[in-house]
C-alpha cells in the first residue's frame, strides 16, 4: 500500500514539472522545441517564457542568448 502511494507521489511530481510548458534543454546555447526541433534562443524565449521570468530553463537560455550575443572579435582595423 505504502509501495503504490510512493509511486504515484513520484509520478504527480513528475507530471507537475512538465506542465509548466517550457521544454526541458540540455545545452542553453542550442535550444529545442517542444517537438525536439532546434530554435534560436530569442524564439524560445519568446515562445515559451513569456510571464516565466525566473522559470530556471529560461533564465539559462536567457544568459547563453546574451553570452552568445557578446561572443566574437573585434572588428576589422582595430
């Protein structure tokens, strides 16, 4: 009885962590979909955390857009 009441315990905490509609991403940097397709990280912000401001995937995504943004050598003549 214990056994199946820990089991669904686990599982409504599962279930709870996918809901929020933000998908879950392994590299910031390279963003998904919801569908596993890649998506640029402006997109996904927009797409998925608009009013979710400290949700803990878009603030990854959110420093790898403004890290990837800065990236890059200084132009020509200089």
């Amino acid at each position: 009885m214990k056994k199946g009441l820990g089991l669904m315990v686990v599982a409504a905490v599962l279930l709870s962590a996918c809901s929020d509609g933000v998908p879950h991403v392994e590299d910031p940097h390279r963003p998904v979909d919801a569908d596993g397709n890649p998506i640029k990280g402006t997109e996904f912000i927009q797409k998925y955390c608009a009013g979710k401001p400290t949700h803990e995937t878009c603030v990854k995504v959110q420093k790898a857009v403004s890290s990837d943004a800065t990236k890059g050598g200084l132009p020509k003549g200089w």
